[in-house]
C-alpha cells in the first residue's frame, strides 16, 4: 500500500513522515537483508544503514511507487558490502564465530528450520540468483514487479528464475547429502 | 515441524516464510535507530548548503565566541527512550550487568543508548555527574552516544583497551582477549598498551595485547570469579584450535563455579565442543543436564537440532 504524500513529508523533514517512512519499509528492508545472506544481528544494522542513506538522498527517489525498487537498490549495496566485510573478519578468525553462534540461537519459533536451512542454501548461491528466489519464491512478486525491482527485463527475471531454481535445488540435495556440514550450521 | 532434508521446500512453504512478520521489537529497534540517524536540516541544492554551511561557520564562530564568555549554555537533549514500543530498554545504573539472553537488549545509561547483541554483556561501572564507563565482558554491543558536552565523558572498556568517545555511534566486540572497535559515526580514541590512537568514521580496527600481556591479565579486576576460564575457553574454540584445552576449561569452570554467572554458558559450550570433537554420547548427556538446568533457553532447540545430526536427541 502506497501513501499518497509521504515522499513530500520526507523531504520536507517531517519528523512523524519519516516515522511513517521507516515504519512502513524497516521490516521489508530487514527480510531482504536477511534472506540475502547476513545473521539477524546484521540484517538489523543494514536496515538501519539502508534507511539511512535513503534519508540522506531522499531526493533521488522519483516518486511513490517507484521506492520499493529505489530501497531494493540501496539494500543489495548495503548488503554486498555487509557480507564483505563479514568475509575479511572471518578471514582474520576471532569475534566472528562467536557472533555467529549468537545468531544461530536467535531467530524466531515456528519455521525455526526450514528458515536457516532456506537461508544458508540461499547464501552459498550467487547473489543474482539468491535475490530473484528471494523476490519471487519467498515473497511471492510477479515477474513483472521483480522485473522493476531488480531493473531488468521480464525475459531475463524468467530465465534467470528457472537457473536460479535449480542451483537451489542442487544446493539443497547435495547439503543434505553431505553429511559433515548440515543444513543451518554456521 | 520435522525438516525434510531430501526435499526442496515447496511453493507453499517459501511463501510462509516470506509472508512471516517480523518481531515486533526488532522493527521498532529499526525505527528508532533510523530515527536517531536521521539528517537534521532540510536537504537543499549544493549551492544553498554551500551558503548555509558559510553562514552557519560564522554564526557558530559567534556563538562559540560568547559561549566562551559566559557560562556554556545548556542543551535541550531527546531522551532516547520512549520511541521504543515493544522492546523499551532499561535504564541501567551503575553496578548493573546488561546481559542479552537469546535475543538483543536496550539499555539507556543517563541518555546514552547501549544495545547489547545476543549472548553479550556489558557491566556499568560508572553513570553519575555525566561520566558513563561501561565493560564489555563478552559478545559485541554497539553504543549511540549522545553529545556530550564539556564536563561528560563515556568510556567504555573491552579487554585492555579503552575507548573513550570523542563523537557518536560505534560498536565493539571481543572474543576475551582482542578487541575490535567499528565506528560508524563520528570518531572515538583508544587506548591499548598504553598507545592512542584515534578510530574515525567508516572505519574498523582490531586491538591485541602483546603476547606477554595475554597470559597475566586474562582476569580483569572486578570480573565474576572463572570468567578468564570461559573466557579462554571460547577464544581457543573460536579460533578453532586446542578444543581438548578448551574443554578442561570449561569443566574446571563448572567443577570450580557450578552456580556461576556463565554455567549456562559453559554447559552450552561445552555440549557443542563435544559434538565438534564427536563425543555424541557425552553431548548428548551434557544436552540432557543443560535442559534439566535451564528448561527456559532457546538455546536448547539449538541444542536439538546439532543432536539431531548425530542421532536421537535425549
């Protein structure tokens, strides 16, 4: 759902506008970060920089309908950058492994499984084909919707989706064929 | 629910987990940290912030001028607390220990915020006349300072080192011996062996005391008796070395302090150290005592499901 006037709130410095703002686009920027490939602890922190930085250039949004594309943008940054510098930190070991042991004990009951086991096939894919399965497996959007998001053509959403698909299936079988590193370890 | 490794999630599934909402105290964290970070000042064109930014030098010269005549004025502050809807932090005191269970805690210390990360903890030493020092004694937190004016200090301690904040928003970390300092706004200083340096904007920075040091400071004045020992044992486990070391630590721990502050912990670690050393059984008994002990963590369905690999759970 798309209000009508928030944009203009924003950018005229509107306190509750921007409450508004981050009220409506926290949770979404936060499950895209999530599913991405980051613990819940960065997904937290790269909503918080996404949201940031969209406040910071609210003036390169062109309109409403077009700031869930113009979030997603910032997002896959935010998130490719937060994943490289995981990569560095664990490459020089310490602090890390403990974080990550934190996040694995933090999540949500209910689909506690099959959500880290989605998560951590989603993230040993590359990022074109984890984000088109996030967009329109995991959230359900149309081609053509995933099309603007991800800025391409629907052609290309169709093809990449079926490649996508089966690099998650072969990922999924053969982590669960592999019995020295389980599914939704660390 | 049972999860079925043979089978790829179906169409329905992935949906549910799309569809879930998230936890309501994680979004109204998000919101409030936005919020906090939000530019003050409407965003102009260049050539306007160019003359504004002039203009504002000049006045801020004349401000500074007279406040340095008089008495510093005072500064009206928004208190960080009551944005928070379903997760408000506590306000910490001194002596107080912030410690996050399986998800992340708020604290405000006078009107600082601290937002410590799950299984972390973070001991107020001081919270009085503006000064804040903090001890980080394990996991990572992160901190959004407010402005301090000119007789307020925070300073938190990790380790050996010190960080004293001269701007912002930072987080720290530590595995019991180094520590890393990120700084994502604003700018701290930090002391470790006697060295200062300063950490700015964007940037992150390890700090380690010298080989020499590690060994005869391992236990920090004021810590709760055994932790260098649980402290020592999840650096060796972190750095993926030594677990046979690790794990006569972690039983000195809990033979020496059974009702100790970190027997969770040690129970915990020391279930996982020996499932990565393939002592099943002996996991699987220590899983049983952590679950007789500590019926109410999450922890145990972590538990569950690493035993679900080797086997039965108990």
């Amino acid at each position: 759902m798309i209000e009508r006037g928030l944009l203009e709130a924003c950018r005229a410095g509107s306190d509750s506008g921007w409450r508004r703002f981050f009220d409506a686009h926290g949770s979404q920027i936060y499950k895209w970060a999530l599913f991405l490939g980051l613990s819940s602890f960065q997904a937290e922190e790269a909503a918080q920089d996404v949201l940031a930085i969209a406040a910071r250039r609210i003036h390169s949004c062109p309109n409403e309908e077009a700031i869930s594309s113009w979030l997603y943008q910032i997002t896959r940054r935010v998130v490719a950058n937060a994943r490289r510098n995981a990569w560095w930190r664990r490459l020089w070991k310490r602090v890390d492994s403990i974080e990550d042991q934190a996040a694995l004990a933090h999540h949500a009951p209910g689909d506690l499984d099959l959500e880290l086991a989605v998560r951590s096939c989603l993230r040993l894919l590359s990022a074109r084909h984890a984000e088109i399965l996030v967009l329109m497996d995991v959230e359900g959007r149309s081609r053509e919707e995933t099309a603007q998001l991800l800025r391409l053509p629907p052609g290309t959403v169709a093809s990449r989706l079926r490649v996508a698909r089966e690099a998650f299936r072969t990922q999924w079988l053969g982590s669960a064929t592999d019995a020295s590193s389980p599914i939704g370890q660390p | 629910m049972m999860l079925d490794l043979h089978r790829p999630p179906n169409e329905e599934e992935l949906r549910r987990l799309g569809s879930g909402a998230i936890d309501p105290g994680t979004a109204a964290r998000i919101t409030h940290h936005s919020m906090q970070r939000l530019p003050r000042g409407s965003p102009v064109p260049w050539a306007q912030t160019i003359a504004l930014a002039s203009a504002s030098l000049c006045a801020g010269l004349l401000v500074s001028f007279l406040a340095l005549r008089s008495d510093p004025p005072s500064r009206e502050v928004t208190p960080l607390a009551p944005a928070l809807a379903s997760s408000s932090p506590t306000t910490a005191t001194a002596g107080m220990v912030i410690a996050a269970g399986e998800e992340s805690r708020d604290a405000t210390i006078l009107r600082h915020l601290v937002q410590v990360a799950p299984h972390a903890s973070v001991r107020v030493e001081r919270a009085a006349a503006g000064q804040v020092e903090l001890s980080v004694l394990k996991g990572s937190s992160r901190f959004a300072v407010e402005h301090l004016r000119e007789h307020e200090g925070f300073r938190v301690r990790v380790g050996t080192v010190l960080i004293e904040v001269v701007g912002t928003r930072f987080d720290v970390a530590t595995d019991g011996i180094c520590s890393v300092v990120g700084v994502s706004e604003g700018r701290v200083r930090v002391t470790s062996g006697g060295v200062r340096e300063a950490v700015s904007q964007g940037e992150r920075k390890t700090f380690c005391p010298p080989e020499s040091v590690r060994h005869g400071l391992s236990a920090h004045p004021g810590d709760e008796p055994g932790t260098e020992l649980v402290r020592e044992a999840l650096v060796l486990i972190s750095a993926g070395k030594e677990l046979e070391e690790a794990a006569t630590l972690l039983e000195r721990y809990r033979s020496e302090h059974r009702e100790g502050v970190f027997a969770e912990d040690a129970l915990f670690h020391l279930c996982i150290l020996e499932l990565r050393r393939a002592n099943a059984a002996r996991a699987r008994e220590l899983a049983a005592e952590f679950r007789r002990r500590f019926p109410n963590t999450t922890r145990n369905e972590t538990l569950d499901k690493l035993l679900k690999h080797v086997g039965s759970t108990p």
